[in-house]
C-alpha cells in the first residue's frame, strides 16, 4: 500500500513538472482587434510569436485586418502588406497595448510600408501618421483618411484564449475526478 502510494505521488509530481516545463515554451497568441469611428471600422486579428513585453514587426507574425470607411473596405494581410513597428507594442497574455505617450508608430500597409495607399497606423506623438504632432489611431482607405485621438497612455486589443489552456484546463480537472474516484473506492 506504501509503495503504490509513493508510486502514485512521484507520478503526479512528474506530471506537474511536464506541465511547468510545457507553459514556459510561448506560443503564438492571436489579439482581435475591433475599432470603430462613426460608420468606419478597423476589425480582424493580430497573431503574434508569444513574445511577452515590448515587441516590434519581427514578432508579427499574421495579420488579417479589414478596413473600412464606411462606404468601401480593404483587408491588409500578412501576403498583401508590410509592418513597420518597432518596440510599438506591449505584449502579455491578455491584450496586446500600444502606447500613444511615447514616441513611437506602428504602421500596417499595402503593399509596402510609405507607400501611402491603404493603411492602419497607431502614433505616438511622431507625427507621422496625423501629420501634426498628436497622438492618433489612423487608418487611410481608397484615399480618405479616418483619424481617432487624441489619446494618452496605453490602448490594448484583447487576446482569445489558447486551445491548449482548455484543453489543459480539462485534463487537470479529470485528474482531479479520477484521484477522487479512486479515493472512494479505498
């Protein structure tokens, strides 16, 4: 009995250090980005390596984001467009933020980053989305330009939960009814 005891609990013990060890590799994590300005509209997602704290455009690594001004609409993906954004954003588990009181931008266009066409560009106080020197969320679409702002501090885009933490989360609790089961059957 001891020693199906102790087999038992070295058992669990090594399921729980798998588990650790497994959360500390990151994965990619997906924000929903939903703004809106009168009738026109930025919707879509943001996927990024994991990466937590400041990150730049090498950490984005897909983007579908449907633009709109209300009268028409474009979508910049990862295939037709390109990103300028470094350190632009704050990243963690839940939001993916950027910070219209420093002085940086972040910029998604097509087909290429100054092109001017079709774009989303979060400024700091650069002045280079906007053009004067106010913190702004931009987006230009066939030619019209829609400004949001201006705005202070951090703005986030809310992250989806990861599968895998269900997925986790469902095997932790049919541990835990197992252990139980088994406890009642002693």
């Amino acid at each position: 009995m001891t020693i199906r005891i102790a087999v038992s609990r070295a058992l669990l013990g090594a399921v729980a250090v798998l588990a650790l060890a497994g959360t500390a590799q990151a994965s990619n994590i997906q924000y929903f980005v939903n703004i809106t300005q009168g009738a026109a509209s930025i919707t879509g997602s943001i996927t990024t390596d994991g990466t937590l704290g400041d990150i730049g455009a090498a950490n984005l690594l897909d983007w579908n984001l449907s633009l709109n001004d209300g009268t028409s609409s474009f979508t910049l993906t990862h295939g037709n467009s390109a990103v300028y954004a470094y350190s632009a954003f704050v990243a963690s588990s839940h939001d993916l933020s950027f910070n219209y009181s420093s002085n940086h931008i972040a910029l998604i266009q097509n087909p290429t980053v100054g092109s001017g066409h079709n774009y989303w560009c979060m400024d700091g106080s650069s002045a280079y989305c906007s053009g004067s020197a106010v913190s702004s969320n931009n987006w230009r679409l066939d030619g019209a330009r829609i400004s949001n702002g201006p705005y202070t501090g951090l703005h986030a885009i809310a992250s989806v939960p990861e599968p895998t933490t269900y997925a986790m989360l469902g095997a932790g609790l049919g541990l835990l009814a197992f252990a139980a089961r088994r406890k009642q059957q002693s």
